[in-house]
C-alpha cells in the first residue's frame, strides 16, 4: 500500500501557520520574562535599600553628614560600591537617558536633591554609584532634614534620601514604570529635571546716559543651567547716537550700558573749528 505523504503546498502552510502564532505568542512571552525578571530584582533592590539603611540607623551612622558625597562614602560600608560619581558626570555611573510616560530625562541635567523631587531647606549634590551587582544609583542626601530618630526606620529613611536606581545598567530601555514593571525604579523620589529659566526680560534703566539692566524671569533663572542663556544674550542696539559702551554681568543681571556718540574729528583743523 502506498504511504501517503504531505505536499509542498501543505508543508508550507503548516510553516505559515506556526510562524504566524509565534510571531502573536513569542513578545507575549518575552515580555512575561521581563516582567518576572523586574519584579524580583526590584524586590531585591528594595530589600537590598531598606537593609542597608537599616543597618546604617541602627549603627547611628545615618544622619549628620554635611553632604551627599560624604554620605555615599559611608554607604560603601554597608552596599557593595564598585565605583561613584559625581553631579558633572553622572553619566559614568548611571543611563544617560530615562524614559518616562511623558518624557524624556537627560541625566546631564541632573544635579541636585531637587531634579529628585525634594524640595529640602539645601539643595544638596546628587552623585552616582554603581554596585558589584550591576546595577547603579543616584543618591541625594538631606543634609539639614535627615532624622536622628523617628517613629518608624521608614520614616528615618525618607527624611534622609532619595533614590533612582536602575535594575539593569546593560539595558537600553532605561524605562520608568511602575514598581517591578522595567528596569528603572524610583525611592523617595520623582524627576523634577526641568528648569525653568523664563525669558530674559529688562527690569530697570538708571543714569543719563542708561544703564538698562536685563535678567531672567523664571522660578529657577539662578540654577547654573540657565547660565548657558546669560552667556549668550547681546544687548540690543539703540538710537545711532546712544552706542553700546560696556556690558556686565553680576548675580544672574546683565547690564547694557550706553554712551552718547561723540563726533569724529577731521584732520583738517580748520573743519574741526566750525
């Protein structure tokens, strides 16, 4: 009896077919991995933070440090710090790009407690560290509001520091989700890393021959990003006889000083005397 066999038409449909429910199932299924993955290392971060804190409040070696850096040097004592950085390159230490639902943070931008959220009596550094684990931090440490005691180590914690840490720093995705659900996670804190500089706007002219006086309008226009904007604004050109003759820049105000055009002399005396 002769054996029946599949045809090429059937063999090829059978291959679609399977190709087609692996392309529906196998991101399904990649992104149960991640979430599972996430979610226990998150966890781990989580008890990894608590713990060593922990450790710190009960050592007494939590609070009084006059700043971050001094801070994270006590933490190498109780997490396992391979390397740290500094608020000019936290790049070296951490992603250089976080996406959140409504935007994009450039850790360049990131310099102190208030990028994180936290609006302490000092706006304190934020510096970076990695752990032998593979994954990394940015700390910023409450200088004047971190507590000595309190009802609850929790409530110790809070008082003292606030925490982006990133789960996996091999990733690209660099994502901020909810607890567990990608690799960057938030403790005691929330981006801030807008700065709002306003618009350079005249606030005043004295003297004769005026000194108008330009400065930026914004809540933040002190914050050294905005710097960038003094630096370059040139003071505008008025009346052909009031020349620029000096501009200066002190405490985040510019000033354009202007001077009458005196006339230029011939060399012909005799025109000179007219």
């Amino acid at each position: 009896m002769k054996k029946k066999a599949f045809t090429l038409a059937e063999t090829l449909i059978t291959l679609m077919v399977i190709g087609v429910v692996a392309v529906l199932t196998l991101p399904a299924m990649f992104q149960n991995y991640k979430d599972i993955k996430y979610k226990s290392a998150y966890k781990k971060m989580h008890s990894a933070i608590i713990n060593g804190f922990n450790r710190m409040i009960a050592e007494e070696t939590m609070s009084g440090h006059e700043s971050t850096e001094d801070f994270v040097s006590e933490m190498g004592k109780y997490f396992k710090i391979t390397s740290t950085c500094g608020n000019d390159n936290l790049q070296n230490c951490f992603a250089e790009k976080i996406t959140t639902d409504d935007d994009v943070v450039d850790i360049s931008k990131i310099k102190t407690s208030k990028n994180l959220g936290k609006d302490w009596d000092t706006d304190t550094n934020v510096n970076g560290l990695m752990l032998d684990d593979g994954t990394s931090m940015l700390v910023a440490y409450n200088k004047d509001g971190c507590l000595g005691a309190a009802d609850s180590r929790e409530e110790i914690i809070n008082s003292c520091v606030a925490i982006v840490y990133d789960l996996d720093n091999k990733s690209n995705g660099n994502k901020l989700g909810s607890a567990g659900s990608n690799d960057i996670g938030l403790y005691n804190a929330s981006f801030n890393s807008s700065v709002n500089c306003g618009e350079i706007v005249e606030i005043g002219r004295s003297g004769t021959k005026p000194t108008v006086r330009y400065a930026l309008n914004g809540a933040d226009a002190q914050q050294d990003e905005c710097a960038a904007l003094l630096s370059a604004f040139d003071c505008p050109s008025r009346e052909s006889n009031w020349p620029l003759i000096s501009t200066s820049t002190s405490d985040g105000v510019i000033s354009c000083s202007y001077g009458i055009e005196k006339p230029t002399l011939s060399t012909d005396p005799a025109a000179n005397a007219r």
